[in-house]
C-alpha cells in the first residue's frame, strides 16, 4: 500500500467531516466553518491518502496557537513547550494496517516540541486507543471532564534529556 500525508484542502471537507461525525463519540462535533477555523489555527492539518484514497485525518497545535480547545489549554497551562494532538481519525475501512503508528511516527517525529499530548476517552472507556497510547510510551498525567466524558490527559516526552515541565 502507499501512503502519503499531506495538507488538508479544501476538496478534503466533505471527507473529514462525514469521518469524523462517524466517530464523534470519540472525537468532537465538527462543522464545515469549525473545520475552517480549526486548519487555520493547526500547527499541522493532514490528510492520509492510502493507495489514492483518503483514509484518515490528523490535527495537531503548538504552543502559542490562538486554539481554544478546553484540553488545549489544560496542557497549555502545565506544559511550556507542546504539540497537542487534537483529532486522529483513521477512516474504518483502512484499520488495521499499521495507518495510525505511520501518523503518530510522523507527527512525533515532525513537530518539533518536546511534548506531545492528548486525552482518551475513560467513560465511555476507548480501551483500544489506552492500549496504543501506552505502547508508544504517553503515561497518563490527569484526568478530567471533557465534553461530558472523563478523559485520561496523556503525555510522551519526546525529547526526555530536557528539564521536566511543572
């Protein structure tokens, strides 16, 4: 299979969109000027195209970025110097092939920062996606409500020889 990452664009909306309203459980509701809003803020705005087809989407933001996610700007607060990993969506019929640990290979190793965060889901539980987190070394640091669900907040050090953040 190939794959490339690239840009979202705007002929990607309808596709980004229908995926992640098929999945808003565990993302968020996402409407086309939301979308909008949300590439024009990303520190990174991708689309994954597998053998030409899209398969799956990925927005990221730094620190300092005008992003007004709840999340955002709880590992904002505690974290200097960040990359916060907002929305990974793999379309369904793409899983299972090694799609999401070509992403996260990506992002961790593009963003620049020594951090990356994120929160999984608790309740309702997103045990597969705890299980991935946790094998690619993100250790939780908090929990709190998010969305009407309580969310585990993960961290990975990725650059571990810089001093510890508050």
């Amino acid at each position: 299979m190939t794959t490339r990452l690239r840009p979202i664009e705007p002929a990607d909306h309808d596709d980004v969109l229908g995926l992640n309203e098929r999945h808003v459980e565990l993302t968020a509701p996402l409407d086309a000027p939301r979308l909008v809003e949300l590439v024009g803020w990303a520190d990174r705005a991708l689309v994954l195209d597998a053998d030409g087809a899209f398969a799956g989407f990925v927005l990221t933001y730094a620190s300092g970025s005008a992003y007004d996610g709840e999340n955002f700007g709880w590992f904002s607060a505690r974290y200097d110097d960040l990359a916060y990993l907002d929305r990974v969506v793999v379309h369904e019929d793409f899983r299972r092939r090694g799609l999401a640990t070509l992403l996260y290979d990506d992002v961790e190793a593009r963003c620049g920062r020594p951090v990356m965060a994120l929160e999984v889901n608790l309740d309702p539980p997103n045990e597969p996606s705890l299980a991935f987190h946790r094998a690619r070394g993100y250790a939780e640091v908090g929990q709190r409500e998010s969305g009407g669900h309580l969310v585990s907040m993960l961290v990975k050090r990725l650059a571990p020889d810089l001093p510890r953040e508050p």
